[in-house]
C-alpha cells in the first residue's frame, strides 16, 4: 500500500477527517479494534496540538497528514508550520502522573503523555517555522507480541 497525504486547514473542525483515514488504512493493513481506537486517540492529540500551537495565527495554515504503511507498521507524520517546540521538555513536564487526582493535573501535556503511551513509537522534529510528530505502531502477527 502507497503512503497517503492529506492537507487539513489548521481546525478542530477537521480532525475527524484524519481519524476517519486512519481507521480506513489500518484496517485495511490488519491492525486489531483496539490498536485502531489508540491510534485515533494519539493521532488526535497530536492535530490538536499541531491546532493549538502549531500556527503563528490562531486558524491560520494547515496540517499536513502522511499516512505511511508496511507490512510490519504504520507510521502517521503530522506537520505544522509553527514555531520551534522543544519535544524533550514537554515530554518531561508530562511526567510522572503518579499520585495526582484529576482536579491536581495541568491543563495540556497530557496530549504527549498519552502519544507516547498509546504508540510505540513518537519522534518530533522541530525547527523554527515547522514541526513533525510522527507515530509508529507495529502490526502485531495474531497471537504474537510487539
């Protein structure tokens, strides 16, 4: 199967345009129920980040969504033209969660959080002007483990 590109304009409004692609691609690769409804969950955190932050103007631009399958994975990019954002950072303010009650947790952060927990693999690059999240989950064979 060939890699798939969509261009969204940068809208909440949108966002269930890119989980309906992605159901139809994963699906179609092999990838169980469950493994699908994670992948809409961090796909979805990651174009409402690229929403939110992504785009020097509040609705301005548009997100740029790659949909890359193989045998053995899927790999989702999500590109914004927004400025830098420093991955590592964020990475370390969204842990740990441990011992907070849901009135004790921030608002945000909890997007990469639940991107790195739902995939099994997340990289970002970012640059002034660009940013990349792409997501990898593997194909597990029936029966058989990650």
């Amino acid at each position: 199967m060939s890699t798939v590109k969509l261009t969204i304009p940068a809208s909440a409004d949108h966002i269930d345009l890119v989980r309906i692609c992605l159901y139809g691609i994963a699906a179609k690769i092999g990838f169980s129920y469950e493994d699908i409804e994670d992948m809409k969950v961090a796909v979805s955190e990651a174009c409402n980040n690229a929403v939110l932050y992504g785009n020097r103007d509040a609705g301005a631009g548009d997100i740029e969504v790659s949909f890359e399958p193989t045998n053995a994975s899927l790999v989702i990019g999500i590109r914004n033209n927004g400025p830098q954002f420093e991955y590592g950072e964020a990475l370390q303010a969204a842990e740990p969660l441990q011992g907070e009650t849901a009135e004790e947790l921030r608002v945000g952060g909890l997007g990469i959080y639940l991107m790195e927990a739902l995939m099994d693999e997340v990289n970002v690059r970012s640059s002034e002007g660009e940013t990349e999240v792409r997501l990898t989950k593997f194909l597990i064979a029936e029966g058989g483990q990650h």
